[in-house]
C-alpha cells in the first residue's frame, strides 16, 4: 500500500484481504485441484505459529508443489491424518522427505507411490563429515556423481509440447540406467560395507539411506521423478520469511487466508507472472462472477 501511495490501518488491510480471499476460494480450491492433477508431486511441511491467547500455539503448513504450481494448506498437526487430508484421492508419486506419515499413507494403499529425497541423505552425510571425513567423502562424492548425470538433461519445462517431453524423458530415462544406475549400487556397497556405531552421526545418516533406499531408488525406473525434492523445498521459502517477518497469523481464519495468498503468489512466481498482475485479474475475475477461477498459468503470454 506505501508503494501505490497510500497510507491505511492494518485492521482496514486485513479486512480488504479477507473480502479478496473470500472471492478467490474457487481459484484455490482450483489450484489444488490443478497441482493433484500432476503425475509427480513434491510434498512438505514446516510449523506456522497462531498467535492465540493467552499462548501461541503451532500450526503446520502443508505443501504440495508441481513445476508451475504450489498449494498449501495450514493444519492443526503434523499428523498421519493431517497429510491424508492434504493427499486425499492422490494415486500419483509423491516426493518427500523420510517423515513417517507418507510412509504410513503409502503402505496403507491403495494410493500413492512414494519416492525420496537425495539432497536429505546428501544433508545427513555433510553433518557427519567432520567427525568422519574420509567415509563421508566417499559417499558424497558418489552422489555428486549422481547430480552430474541429472545436469546433462534438459529441465522438463512444465508445460512441455507432446513432441518434445517423451525425447527428454526417453533422454533422461537412458542416462539414469547406464550412469546412474552403476553410481546407486556403488553406495549401497558403500552403505552395507560401513561400520559405524548405530548411535553415531555417521550410523545415522547409514540408517537413514538404508531405510529409504526403495523411495530413493525409484527415481531409475521412472524417468519423471526428480533425484530431490528441492522445489519445493524452495515454495517454502516465502513462508519461512512471513513467519520471520510477521510471526504468524492471529486467528484460524487467519491462516485459512493466508494460506490461500501464499499459494497464488508463489504459483504466480513460479509461472513466472507478476503476482500483482495476476492477483488484480484474478479479483477482477471473481468480482464479475464469483465462480470464476483464474489460475496463474493461464494468464502467459
């Protein structure tokens, strides 16, 4: 509001917020509809404070991110049946990190397919590295090895021409089973041959390979799995700095809007639309016809 030049009260912004997000529910409730649609998912969470009285309490906000989209959805936990409410009807892949609550969902079946996340094992072992360097060193290098072979494919646009996704994905699929195959079973030889106390950083990060290895493998059969869930790691990113920036939200109603902004904005983002641009047609959308839905990506030039 300072950059347009004008000066209002916080409570006369909130409600202006409320009033929008209350004509643009279709449009969120569309983009969820729009990220569940994709084949391959990256799901995540991270704590959001509600500033109740007379004690904050913890919320969690829940993501789940395609390439040109992400939606989140603020919860009272972190719980199995918090992500089954986020995932409900899912029957693709899902990307995550080694949170038990997917791995229950995924067992549970009949639903999703669960993959893993190769920057979390890269994480555990960089954490070990300095009390054993000459081990860690090993396995790291092995899986730089593993990134190496993903730089030489194309990035798979998000809305790739029929013509040109199945040549990138045959590309990727080919490179996976000659290079990085041979890579993969050179760290579970690593993995298996290893000794370290169970209790050790260095046990730990061993452990924690281990006990993912089918989600960490699944990337060499299915060419549309990215090796990590970096991207949406990176959609979190804009609520980590609200929650810095503003602490929180005061009321539940509180979290349901501000859920609902972070998902356009960042889908926005990740479209590469202005988000004001985008949000000005969107309102204007909704204002002339509350059913109107208007997602980001439809907005491209």
């Amino acid at each position: 509001m300072r950059r347009e030049g004008l000066t209002i009260d916080s409570q006369t912004l909130w409600d202006q917020l409320a009033a929008a997000a209350e004509v643009l529910q279709p449009t969120y409730a569309a983009l969820g509809q729009y990220v569940v649609q994709a084949p391959v998912v990256g799901a995540d969470e991270t704590w959001w404070r509600l500033m109740d009285r007379p004690v904050a309490k913890r919320r969690w906000v829940w993501t789940l991110c395609r390439e040109d989209a992400v939606v989140y959805r603020i919860l009272e936990t972190r719980s199995q049946q918090a992500a089954r409410e986020l995932l409900a009807g899912y029957t693709g892949i899902v990307l995550a990190d080694g949170y038990g609550a997917y791995d229950a969902l995924a067992r549970a079946g009949p639903g999703f397919t669960l993959a893993h996340c190769w920057a979390h094992v890269r994480r555990k072992l960089i954490e070990a590295e300095p009390h054993y360097p000459d081990p860690c060193r090993t396995a790291l290098e092995l899986i730089g090895q593993l990134y190496a072979v993903e730089r030489e494919v194309p990035v798979l646009p998000a809305a790739a021409a029929v013509e040109t996704a199945p040549d990138l994905l045959a590309l990727r699929s080919r490179l996976r089973h000659e290079r990085s195959r041979p890579i993969v079973a050179e760290i579970q030889r690593w993995a298996l041959a290893e000794r370290a106390l169970p209790e050790s950083s260095l046990g730990k990060a061993i452990s924690y390979l281990l006990g993912l290895w089918p989600g960490l493998t699944r990337f060499l059969d299915d060419p549309r799995i990215p090796l990590d869930n970096n991207r949406t790691e990176r959609g979190l990113r804009g609520v980590v700095l609200g929650r810095k920036n503003h602490y929180g939200s005061r009321s539940t109603r509180g979290t349901h809007v501000a859920a609902l902004f972070y998902s356009l904005i960042e889908s926005a983002k990740l479209c590469g639309v202005d988000p004001k641009r985008y949000l000005l047609a969107a309102i204007r959308a909704a204002l002339a016809d509350r059913t109107a839905v208007t997602l980001p990506h439809t907005l491209l030039d």
